[in-house]
C-alpha cells in the first residue's frame, strides 16, 4: 500500500524535467539537427574533425537548451538587468584592453578568451523586454528613448570592434523587441523609404563610388571592399568577389536535386573556401539542389513559425516580447546567411543556424531556443 510519504520513483522524477516542453518546437529542433549533420557530414568529411566538433557542440546547445528551459520567465526577467549591464561592462573592457587579431578588437581574457559580442545577443533583448514590461500599460514616446539609449549603447561598442555581422544580429534582435512593444508604422515607414532610397542610390552610383582612391566616411576599406563586390563581384574575381562568385556558381549547378551526397565538386575542391562555415549553404545547395535547400527552408519556416505561436501564447509581455525577438533573430540569422552566400548581401560572417560550424554560435542558438521552450513551458504549466 502506497503512502503520502512514498517518494516518486527517479524515472518520475526525471519525466517531471520534461513536463510542459513543447513537442512541435522540439520537432523543428530535431530537424534542423539532423539536416546540419547530414550537411556537415558531406561538406566536411575531409576538413578534419568538422563532423565530431559539429555533433559535439549541437550536443552542448541541447544541454543548454534544456537547462534554460527549467528557468520561468519571471526568473529570467530578473536577470535581464544584471545580464545587460554584465555585457555593457564586458564591452567597454574589450575596448581597452581586448585581444586584437585581424584589425579587429573582439575578445577579451578573463582567464579564458571569450567574445562579450556575443553575449548581448540575448541580454539586450532582454533588457529591453524587461523594459517594455515595466512600462506596460503607460507606454510613452519618453519610454521608447529610453528604449533607444539601451539600444544604441552596446550596437556603438560592437560597431567599433568592428563586427558588422554580430552587430546586425544584436541590432535586430533589439529592434523585434521594440517594434513588437508597440512602435508606431508612422515612425518605421519612414525609415524602410529612407533606407530603399539609399540602397538605391548606392546601386545607381555603384561605379562611381567604388573607383579606386574613393573613401567612404564611417567605413573601413574592407568593409566598403564588401559592399562594392556585392553591386558587381566580377570586379575582383580572383580577389574580394572569389567567395560570392563560386557560391553562385555552387548554387547554380546544385540543380534540382543536386550533385549527391559528398559528391560536391565545388565543395570538395576547395573552390568553395569556408564551406563547413559562414558558405556552407553553397555546399548544402550544391549536393542536395533545390530539394534540400527547400527542405532547409521547410524546417526553419517550421520553427519561426511555433517560435511566433509561443510568442503570441506567452504569459506576459515579457515573455511575448522576448520569445517574439529570439524567434525573429533565428530568421535573420538564416537569411542573412543564405542572402550573403547567393550574392544579395554582403559578406558579413553570419553562420546559418544549425548548418555553419561554430560552437559559440550553436551555443547561443541553444539558449535561445531554451528561452522559447521556458515560455511555452509557463503557459502550459500555468494553472487554469
């Protein structure tokens, strides 16, 4: 006979762990694995150990994923201060005493090298939904300046570095967050027909403004180098525009179901320079064709589209505007990533989630993905 002193069994214990998480999510994670895998396999079977490293840091972004799905939200709302100013201060030692490499102050030595960047990632969303929660219902245009100076702080640091790749990530993630709080079209309308002017202006004027000897104000000549190969590639072929010219050739000849499984000869013979990491989608299109990379886009349109779901079904603003954000950054980071491979983008060194090598960049998609499975889980634990 059973007791109210009887202690659940430890398998009781261990199912408690998963009690809530949400089954379609995990589903899109699972797929998006298995395609990365697959992919790096094939792409990286002769680069090495990419194929081990790649296995082993999905392995560690799941145990995070799993672990920061224990965390409530409201715990994390509590973290969102001291996590903001933890990168904030973080930053500003980068940019006294980081280690540079490549012209570039990124990292920093704590006892160990880390890249304080990447941890803004998700401590400014953060923030900033910490923010808008604080404020609800007595939203003010004061309170979006104050959005905007915890916006701009740590883009300006991260600009500096210079890391243009992290600092649209950082970017768009704050700038979901804040347009989901309730930011006016009035205000955003503008700003997109500023933008397509400039863009193009820029493509009207492409000739002119990439002559030799032109400098660009604000920008540094590797990065007004990129954004010339990206209006014409073929004005160095063998030099800045090589990568974006043989991913779309790699693309091209992937055809409808591509060259088959480790049979990329783009890939393989190197023409292709980063293809486990930042062109891994040249690999990808170029062994699978349009088959795979449709079942790539499948798999992530899968996964915006539950990570919107959960946001929309959060608990509280919060919670909505942080999953929103984090859902959001997943599709950034993806097109980001496939627009700068095909040559629509310029080159700026944006990993495609699950695909790219990198364990930093697994990691922090780990815990993303963990913030959004903690909200679904407080809306399914929730009492009714």
């Amino acid at each position: 006979m059973s007791t109210v002193f009887d202690q659940p069994s430890p398998w009781r214990r261990a199912l408690r762990l998963f009690q809530g998480f949400d089954g379609p999510l995990m589903l899109a994670v699972a797929l998006l694995a298995a395609i990365g895998l697959v992919v790096m396999y094939s792409a990286g079977y002769d680069h090495g150990t990419r194929f081990e490293g790649h296995a082993r840091n999905m392995l560690i972004a799941l145990a995070v994923l799993f672990l920061v799905a224990q965390v409530p939200p409201q715990r994390l709302m509590q973290l969102a201060l001291p996590l903001y100013a933890l990168g904030v201060a973080l930053l500003l030692a980068t940019a006294l005493l980081g280690i540079t490499k490549k012209g570039a102050t990124r990292w920093l030595d704590v006892g160990i090298v880390v890249q304080p960047s990447e941890m803004m990632k998700i401590a400014l969303p953060l923030m900033l939904a910490w923010w808008f929660q604080k404020r609800e219902g007595q939203l003010r245009m004061a309170d979006f300046a104050v959005a905007g100076v915890i916006f701009a702080l740590p883009l300006l640091l991260i600009l500096k570095q210079p890391d243009l790749g992290t600092t649209i990530l950082v970017g768009a993630a704050g700038l979901y967050v804040i347009f989901f709080a309730g930011l006016s079209w009035r205000l955003v309308v503008p700003v997109l027909a500023l933008a397509l002017l400039g863009i193009g202006a820029l493509v009207a004027s492409g000739d002119a403004i990439c002559a030799e000897g032109v400098r660009w104000p604000l920008l540094r000549d590797y990065q007004r180098m990129r954004v010339c190969t990206l209006l014409d590639p073929t004005r160095d072929p063998l030099g800045a525009g090589f990568h974006v010219l043989q991913g779309q050739i790699a693309i091209g000849s992937g055809g409808l179901a591509g060259k088959g499984f480790m049979q990329g000869t783009q890939t393989h013979l190197e023409f292709i320079p980063e293809r486990t990491t930042d062109f891994v989608f040249a690999a990808l299109a170029e062994e699978f064709g349009l088959l795979g990379v449709l079942a790539l886009l499948a798999a992530l349109a899968f996964l915006i589209l539950r990570g919107l779901w959960i946001a929309a079904l959060g608990p509280t603003l919060f919670a909505r505007l942080l999953a929103g954000a984090l859902t959001l950054n997943v599709f950034t980071y993806a097109f980001v990533n496939m627009g700068m491979v095909s040559g629509m983008l310029p080159v700026v060194g944006v990993p495609l989630p699950f695909v790219s090598y990198g364990g930093t960049a697994m990691v922090t998609l780990g815990l993303a993905l963990g913030v959004l499975m903690s909200v679904a889980r407080a809306r399914r634990l929730m009492p009714s």
